[in-house]
C-alpha cells in the first residue's frame, strides 16, 4: 500500500513538473500588426497631410485583444481615447518576402476592428519623437468582430463604418486606402515572417473622435453590424 502511494505520489510529482515546464515554454503565436495614416483624409484631419512613401508599421500585442463584443473600461493614464475603426485581415498561411502578385493568397477573412489610441500620449510621442506603443498597444485597445470569409466581399469597394449612441460617427471605403491590403502584406512580409493567425489592421478613414462612458459603439461592413459593445 506505502509503496503504491510513493509511486503515485510520484507520478502526481512528474506530471505537475511537465506541466510546469510546458507552461514556462509556452508564449503566444500571433501578433497584430498595424497600418497607420493609410487614409489621406484621415492624415489631414490630424495634420498629418502628406501621402506616407511607405506604410507606417506599428504593433500591438495579444493583450490588447478585446473579443465578443466585451465593454472597453477606460484606462486611469489617459484623458483622450480616440476610436479608429479599421478593416482587420487575418493571416492565414505563412509568409515571408511575399510578393505583392500573389499576397492576397496570404489572408482568408477579414473583420471589423477598433485601433483605440490614446491621443493625448500620441500628441505627447510625436512631438518627442519618442515609439507609440504606450497609446496604441495598451490592453483591450484591439476590440475585433468576428472573422468572415473574405470571398464573399469586395475588398477594394467596401463600405465600414462605426456608430456611437446611434450616431454615425465614421464612414470608410476601402478603395480609399492609400496602401492596398496587397501592398501591406507585401510591405511588412520584408521586415516579419507572418503567421497563421496573425492580424494586421489596415488603417482608420477620416472622422476619428474621443470616447467617454457610457457610449454605446456599433461597427458595420456594409449592412452587417460586428461590433456592438459599451464604454465603461
Ligand atoms: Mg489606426
């Protein structure tokens, strides 16, 4: 009976200890990139005016997912949350140094996305010259729809938009962007390998604006709502 205890004991022993060891080796997949001034008139309204050479890259960790339409509670470090709805691709094959010709092979569904921003900091970063990652990556900054199968839209005639308290705050037209979903792909592919399950947010059309409790958003592609969820 004692050494049936011992053994099991040990067995318990290892397997808490495999466990242990599997869970400090195991770390996230994905990443999000994303894909800032992409609209020129979105540029202009933040005094940002001029058409980017090249897509402006910047990232968002896993973190600052906010999935099924869960409240965005306001965060203590900022007096200004913007909101910027943006379509979101989903990487669904590997890549690295993807040509432009064959890039759209690379995503399988697109969805509606959030690039909530702390402007206050970003005004605070530009005029510093300083990176973004305090106002742009932030946790549940990222809220995202649902994913839908990209055959069924036209992705360079697509109409988004968001409304807040029954409002239309901002409408968008992917044939708008001034780097098509192709030419990111391509873009970003040079600097990092894309993954399964890696998302890029493509951009935010004119019209962005602060959020405050007890705003009710709702964002379309086209007719069909995706995002439906409060401020708190
Ligand atoms: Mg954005």
């Amino acid at each position: 009976m004692a050494t049936s205890k011992i053994y099991y004991g040990c067995k318990l022993s290892v397997f808490f200890v495999s466990l242990r060891i599997n869970f400090v080796n195991s770390f996230s997949l994905m990443k999000i990139l994303a894909v800032g001034w992409n609209y020129l008139d979105h540029n202009k309204e933040l005094n940002q005016g001029i058409l980017p050479k090249q897509p402006v890259i910047f990232m968002k960790p896993e973190t600052s997912l906010l999935r099924d339409n869960k409240p965005f509670f306001l965060p203590d470090f900022s007096s200004q949350i913007d909101y910027e709805t943006e379509i979101v691709l989903r990487i669904s094959k590997m890549g690295k140094n993807v040509s432009e010709k064959f890039a759209d092979r690379y995503y399988d569904a697109i969805g509606l996305g959030i690039d909530f921003t702390a402007r206050d900091l970003q005004n605070e970063f530009k005029a510093n010259g300083t990176p973004w990652e305090l106002c742009k990556a932030f946790d549940n900054s990222a809220p995202i729809s649902q994913f839908l199968l990209k055959e069924d839209f036209n992705l360079s005639n697509l109409n988004f938009s968001l409304n807040i308290n029954g409002e239309t705050v901002q409408k968008g037209n992917t044939k708008d962007m001034i780097f098509s979903p192709e030419k990111i792909i391509s873009f970003v592919s040079r600097f990092f390998t894309l993954k399964t399950g890696d998302l890029i947010f493509t951009g935010t059309p004119v019209g962005v604006g602060p959020v405050k409790i007890g705003d009710h958003l709702e964002g379309f592609i086209e007719d069909q709502k995706l995002l439906d969820f409060s401020i708190c």
